[in-house]
C-alpha cells in the first residue's frame, strides 16, 4: 500500500493531522518534510520501547499495528509533503 | 540571548544546519517550523536522559551545556523559521 492511504488508514492523522501539518496539541511534532530515515527510526524506536519520552506511549499503541515495511512506506510519504 | 543566536552560539548548527532546516546525515531531524512545546520537550527529555534513542547521545552532549531558559529561546526561535 502507499504510504498516503496508510498514513490514514493507521490512524496517523488522529493526532498529527492531516499531512503530518496541523498536530492536535503542541506536544506532537509535525511530519510533513521531515527526513525519511529520522521518520523511521523514530517509529521503530518507539515500537521497540528504545524511544518511550514523552507522548511515546500514545504512539506506541497507535505503531503495533504498522509493519517495517508499512512504517518505511508512511516515512517516504509524509518526507515529501511539503 | 536571543534563540538565534543561541542557536549558533550552542552550536546547533553543527548537526542540524543553518535555521535548522539541513541536517547533517538523514537520521537528524529537520527543526524549522516545528512546534515549540515537542523542540522544547525533546532538549529537556534528551539531557534528562528520558530521550536516548537513535543519536541522542550526540546531542545529549550538546544540550549539557544549555539551560532550560535557552533551550525555550532556541525551540521559539526554530518553531518561527518557515
């Protein structure tokens, strides 16, 4: 699947917004434009519990749910939004 | 002092690129125009050692050496860069 479809069909957008633009609260970060490799090895961090600050516990739930591979297809995606 | 010249003058620059938007390798985050309150969070969380994922242990060397009064100067100062 492509990363766009993804990034809603996961959820995402429940709390970044749409495009990764317009996070719910100020405590989330952004993702439109953001480095791909940065994108995906936060994701896996926080799958693995090696990243767990913060907000990481939402996410946390939100990511055992999204493969490797559907991670890197997200991280592709929102790296080219403007 | 200024966020931007905090920025420099903690050398900030020297992984995250001018204004925060060119990172030196892809497994930086981009900062420009991120939300204050997460750049916020993520110095603190990262010299707390709460954050310690990925490169964090680079920057958690940078961030010894600024306060949380600085740390605010410099989130403000890169959630405004377009």
């Amino acid at each position: 699947a492509d990363g766009a479809t993804l990034y809603t069909a996961k959820l995402c957008q429940t709390c970044h917004g749409a495009e990764g633009k317009a996070p719910i609260m100020p405590q989330y970060p952004k993702l439109n434009g953001q480095n791909k490799e940065y994108l995906l090895a936060q994701m896996k961090d926080i799958k693995s519990g090696a990243r767990s600050n913060g907000m990481a516990a939402a996410m946390k739930a939100m990511v055992a749910n999204v493969s490797e591979e559907e991670m890197a297809a997200i991280a592709d995606y929102l790296s080219q939004v403007k």
